[in-house]
C-alpha cells in the first residue's frame, strides 16, 4: 500500500467531510474547490494545474474528444459532459482526484482507451462528475526473462502489441483486434481476440494489478485480496476502483504465423459455409481462429441486386505448409489453398487483423481516433447452430436495412475458453457457447434524427435474432456494453454475469459500499452474497 502524507491526513477527514457542506456548495464552488484541493495534494514540481481542463478553457473540447470513438454522445440531450478533465502524469494525481472529488461532492469517471460502447467513460445521465483521463500513464514494462509484464492503464492494446514483440518476437498477448483499445477497460471486461481460443480472454492472464480504491489507497493483489483480484478480472473496474496498470503473463507466439482472408459472396455459397463455419469454427486446432464478418452489398455481378458478403478473416499459429493440412482436414469446403497464405510474424497479424496491412509497425502507437464517426452495437452468444433457412431470413434483414451497412463480427470460441470454468472470472461465458456475434453500426452524420434512426435498426435487428441466441438468460459481453439492456442491475447483471453477478456484488459492497465509483450499468453493492 502507498499514501502519500498529505493524502494521509485527507483520507482520516474525508467521512466528516462528505455529511457536511457539499450540498449548500453551487456548483461552480465545488468545482474551484475541487482544483484548489488537487492542487494542495499534488506535487508542485510538475505544475498540476497543467493537468486540470475546465470547459470554459480552449483545450477541453480537444482534450475531451482526443481518445472518443464513439462521438454520438457529443450531441446528446441524454448525456452530461464532464466538469473537469484530470490527466495525470504519476500515480498520486489519480489519488488525488479520487480524494478531492469525494471531498467535493463529483463523482469520477475514468477513461483509458475511450472506447466505452456507450460513452461512460465520459458522459453520463446524470452526475457531477470530473474525468480522469489516464492517457499518459501508458508505460509497458517487459520482463522478458520471466514472460510478465506490468501495463499501465492508459496504454492501448497496439502499444502493448508493439513493446512486446520489440523485446522478443516470439511472445504476444490475448487481447482484442483494434489496436486503439484502451488496456484499462478492456482487460477489465474481459478483452477477446484472434489468440483467445488458446490463451483465453486478456484478464484470463493478469496476474496481479495496482488500483485506487474510493478511500484513495494504493492497493493490489495481495493488499486487495483474492475477491477483488477475482472481480477486477471480467466484472469491469469501474465499479470498483481506478485500475493503475495490470500484470499479464505473455503469451508465445511462433515466430511464423500465417494470416488469411476468404471471401464468399451468396452466389459462392456463402450460406452453406457460414452455416458448417458454426460447427468447424469452435472444433478447430486451438492454433486455428476463423472469425466470420458477414455485410450486405451491393452485388457486382448483377446491377441493382445485392448479396451478402462473408469474409473468413483467419489466423493460424504456424507455416502455411501445416496450415493447409489443418483446413484440408478440417475445413475443406472453404477450398483454401496455398496463395491464400500470408506469413508473417505475429505483430505483422496484428496489423492485418486492424487493416493496416504494409503499414509500418509505428502505426500502432498513433492513438488518435481513426473515424470520429457514431456507432452502435449489441451482442449475442450462439449455442445452438443457426439453420441454413435462418441464415437466409438473416441475409434479407441484412439487405433491407438501406442505411451503412449492418455488420455482424462472429468470433469463435472454443479451445481453452472451453475449459476455463464459468466461474474462474466473472466472464462467464465458457462451454456451451459455439461463437459470439456482435452487431455493428457506423454513421457520420450527428443529428438525433440519424441516431434515433440507426438506433432503431439495431432494436430491430436484436429482435429478430432473439429465437437464434442464447436465452434465460439472453447472454451479453460487457465490453460490448449496451445501455438498451437498461439501466437495472436485475437484468443487465445475469446478461453480462450469469451467476458471477452475486459475488460481484459482494465485493462491491466489501470494497465500495458507499457506491462512490457508478456508471449507470455498474455493480451496486449489496448486503450479503
Ligand atoms: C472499434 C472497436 C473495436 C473493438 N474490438 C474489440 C475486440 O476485438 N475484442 C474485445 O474484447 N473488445 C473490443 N472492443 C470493445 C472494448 O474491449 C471495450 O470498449 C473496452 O471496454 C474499451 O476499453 P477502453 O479503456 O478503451 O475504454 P474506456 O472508454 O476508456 O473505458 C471503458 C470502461 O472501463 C472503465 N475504465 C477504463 N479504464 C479504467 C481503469 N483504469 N480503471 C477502472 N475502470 C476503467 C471506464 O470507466 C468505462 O466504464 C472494441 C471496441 C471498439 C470501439
Ligand atoms: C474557469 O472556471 C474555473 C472554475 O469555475 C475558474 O476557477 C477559472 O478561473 C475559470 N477560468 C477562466 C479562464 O475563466
Ligand atoms: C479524429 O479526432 C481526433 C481528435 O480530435 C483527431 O486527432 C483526428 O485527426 C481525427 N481523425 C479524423 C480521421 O478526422
Ligand atoms: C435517449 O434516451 C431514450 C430513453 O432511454 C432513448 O430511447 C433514446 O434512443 C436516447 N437517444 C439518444 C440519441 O441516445
Ligand atoms: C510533467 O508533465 C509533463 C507534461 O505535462 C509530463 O510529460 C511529465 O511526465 C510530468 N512529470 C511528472 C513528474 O509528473
Ligand atoms: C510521482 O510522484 C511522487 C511523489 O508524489 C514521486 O516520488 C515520484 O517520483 C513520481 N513518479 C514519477 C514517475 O514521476
Ligand atoms: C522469448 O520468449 C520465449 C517464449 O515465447 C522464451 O522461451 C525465450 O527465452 C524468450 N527469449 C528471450 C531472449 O527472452
Ligand atoms: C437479381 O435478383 C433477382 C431476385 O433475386 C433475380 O431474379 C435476378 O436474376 C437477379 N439479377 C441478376 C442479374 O442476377
Ligand atoms: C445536434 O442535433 C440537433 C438536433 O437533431 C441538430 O439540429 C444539430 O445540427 C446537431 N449538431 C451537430 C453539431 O451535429
């Protein structure tokens, strides 16, 4: 544990503090006392008011906007923006923030990567809040002799990617494709990708993390405890505290990976083979990851028509000589063959799986937003394949939707997801489930009546998808988050937890039972288990 003096003396009087004077407090007060106090608890070597943006100051629209993928919450009646962005450059600023917002009646959102489906990590409907926004704290310490490594909160996945495979080419991590991805969410809500039917999701290897919890303390695993280390791993932190960087064991990697796209449209039986994709997939080698991306398009070949397109989108962990013996057992109706390999290393795969293919490897350090556009998206587990007629009611929904096209992103599991038990994190969603979908929308335009009309397609569409998904309950993946499964913890809780949700609950009551840190899909603390 670490508390800096002064912070000592802010935490023994902050319980007297918070029942007396905030509620008389307008906001504007609250707000310079929040700066005043931030300032008194952080070191005045590194000028801090430099880390403090107010909305009536010229670089709060950039500093807000700089890591947001999802912009449809910029122009949002729903929504607040924050009342002071923090962007700490050392740990103690985050205790800081996190004791003079206590002290001052705001609430604290915090953001790694911004790329919160549903904006919370920046707005929300109804709080006070300041965002801490941990970009600068983004270091990627690697051990390479023992294969750890300790990764702040504020790195993205294609950071991580890139120092890793700097030290050694033959270790990578399990985590998600798009490289802008910040660590802090994403591992804490599971975080899946092309290694995740070996290696498991990313929070499936962390093995130890540094955290401020609502008091301002410094904790981590062996402070924290086994429950909250549990908790951390899948539930989401923002719940539960402000994640300072996690440990994660590396991954090996061979030195040769091959990558690969198939691409079949309807005239090339696209339906036939996503329909046996559905029972291959999850069998497959656990070397092998076929992911499907299904769109509407127009068709080529027949002017006015349109098709659907099924892009087999692949990475196999070896040569393409053994890849082709894989798909020629396992897979041959796909007609793989030898010029559909690409090998590569394994950081080369990361490029191709974010499209940046002949890029250079630099490209995953550059953090900015690569479409400032608006995007919606849902999900769903597939436990039972879907039938070939299904498949073609799917198409049809697909090709009337006339708007940018509605994607669906379906990622196998299978392999090691199959033998981690249901209830080893809180992610529960293990054996039994043959891949995920994941329903995607983009769109550029910002008024509300685009957005309300985008919206309604993807209610639509879920709708539809309800007799071919999982059911009792209809299961979601918190990263995927999706505020239309509401706003109580009594249905959204058994969607994204199944059982864990109980314990999740537990132990937000053990290590934040005043419910200081909220979203408005976060863990509320409960009495008992
Ligand atoms: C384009 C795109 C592609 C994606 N691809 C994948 C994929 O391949 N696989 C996959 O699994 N997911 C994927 N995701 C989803 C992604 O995993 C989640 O959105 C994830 O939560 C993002 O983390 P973040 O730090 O970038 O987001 P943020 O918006 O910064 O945070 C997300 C949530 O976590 C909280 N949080 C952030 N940092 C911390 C912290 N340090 N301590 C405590 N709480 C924190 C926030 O308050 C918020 O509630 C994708 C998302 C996008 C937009
Ligand atoms: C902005 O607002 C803060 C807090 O309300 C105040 O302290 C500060 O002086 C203001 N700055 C400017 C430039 O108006
Ligand atoms: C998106 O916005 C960010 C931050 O404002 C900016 O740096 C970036 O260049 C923008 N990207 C595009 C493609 O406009
Ligand atoms: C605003 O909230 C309402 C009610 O939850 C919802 O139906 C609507 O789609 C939201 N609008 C936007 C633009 O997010
Ligand atoms: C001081 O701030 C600068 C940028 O504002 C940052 O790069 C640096 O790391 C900070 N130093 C400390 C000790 O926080
Ligand atoms: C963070 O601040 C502490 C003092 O509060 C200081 O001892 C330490 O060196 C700082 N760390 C960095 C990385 O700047
Ligand atoms: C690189 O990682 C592999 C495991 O993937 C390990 O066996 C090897 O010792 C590492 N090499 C170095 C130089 O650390
Ligand atoms: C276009 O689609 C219609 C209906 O499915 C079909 O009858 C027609 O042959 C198609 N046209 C072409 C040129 O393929
Ligand atoms: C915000 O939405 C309103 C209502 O739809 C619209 O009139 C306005 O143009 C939008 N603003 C921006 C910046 O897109």
């Amino acid at each position: 544990m670490s508390l800096p003096p002064s912070l000592g003396i802010a935490v023994l009087s902050l319980s007297l503090l918070l029942t007396t004077n905030t509620a008389i407090s307008s906001l504007n007060a609250m707000h310079g006392n929040f700066m005043q106090c931030f300032l008194d608890h952080t070191c005045p070597s590194n000028s801090s008011s430099q880390l403090l943006y107010s909305p009536n100051t010229t670089a709060y629209d950039a500093v807000l906007r700089s890591s947001i993928q999802n912009i449809r919450f910029l122009n949002s009646s729903n929504t607040t923006k924050p009342v002071l962005i923090v962007t700490p450059t050392n740990e103690s600023h985050v205790q800081a923030a996190v004791v003079c917002s206590r002290k001052h009646g705001l609430r604290v959102r915090v953001r790694s990567g911004g790329h919160d489906y549903e904006g919370m990590s920046y707005v929300s409907e109804g709080d006070r809040f300041i965002v801490v926004d941990l970009a600068a704290l983004r270091s990627v310490t690697v051990d390479a002799e023992h294969g750890t490594a300790w990764v702040q909160a504020g790195a993205t996945l294609g950071e991580v990617y890139y120092t890793i495979a700097e030290k050694n080419r033959t270790v990578g991590f399990s985590a998600g494709v798009c490289t802008t991805i910040g660590v802090g969410g994403h591992f804490s809500g599971g975080g899946i990708g092309t290694l995740s039917r070996k290696y498991g999701t990313a929070a499936d290897n962390i093995v130890d993390f540094r955290l401020v919890d609502a008091n301002g303390w410094i904790l981590d695993r062996q402070s924290m405890g086994e429950d909250s280390f549990w908790a951390i791993r899948g539930g989401g932190a923002a719940s539960f505290g402000i994640v300072l960087s996690y440990k994660i064991e590396l991954n090996y990697v061979p030195p040769i990976v091959t990558a690969f796209n198939v691409i079949k449209t309807l005239k090339q039986d696209a339906t036939k083979l996503v329909t046996k994709w559905q029972k291959i997939g999850p069998n497959l080698d656990e070397n092998l990851y076929i992911r499907v991306i299904a769109q509407a398009m127009d068709d080529d070949e027949a002017e006015g028509n349109r098709t659907i397109q099924a892009i087999f989108n692949s990475l196999y962990l070896g040569t393409c000589e053994e890849l082709l013996t894989v798909m020629g057992c396992s897979f041959p109706e796909l007609g793989f063959e030898a010029a559909d390999c690409n090998e590569m290393s394994w950081l080369e795969s990361v490029l191709f799986f974010a499209g940046f293919t002949g890029r250079p490897a630099e490209v995953l350090l550059d953090r900015r937003p690569e479409f400032n556009s608006s995007f919606k998206a849902k999900s769903d587990f597939v436990r039972e394949p879907v039938t070939e007629t299904a498949w073609e009611e799917i198409w049809k929904f697909l090709m009337e939707a006339k708007d940018e096209p509605l994607i669906l992103i379906m990622e196998p599991f299978g392999g090691v997801m199959n033998e981690i038990a249901k209830s080893a994190t809180p992610f529960p969603h293990r054996k039994g489930n043959l891949y995920i979908i994941q329903y995607f929308m983009r769109w550029f335009e910002t008024d509300m009546e685009t957005t309300e009309r985008h919206l309604s397609w993807m209610r639509e569409l879920y709708d539809f998808m309800t007799p071919y998904v999982s059911k009792n309950p209809r299961a979601a993946y918190l990263n995927y988050r999706d505020i239309d499964l509401g706003r109580s913890a009594r249905v959204w809780g058994p969607k994204y937890f199944n059982n864990n949700f109980n314990r999740l609950a537990y132990v937000k009551s053990m290590v934040d039972p005043d419910n200081f840190f909220r979203n408005e899909q976060s863990i509320p603390p409960i009495k008992s288990p």
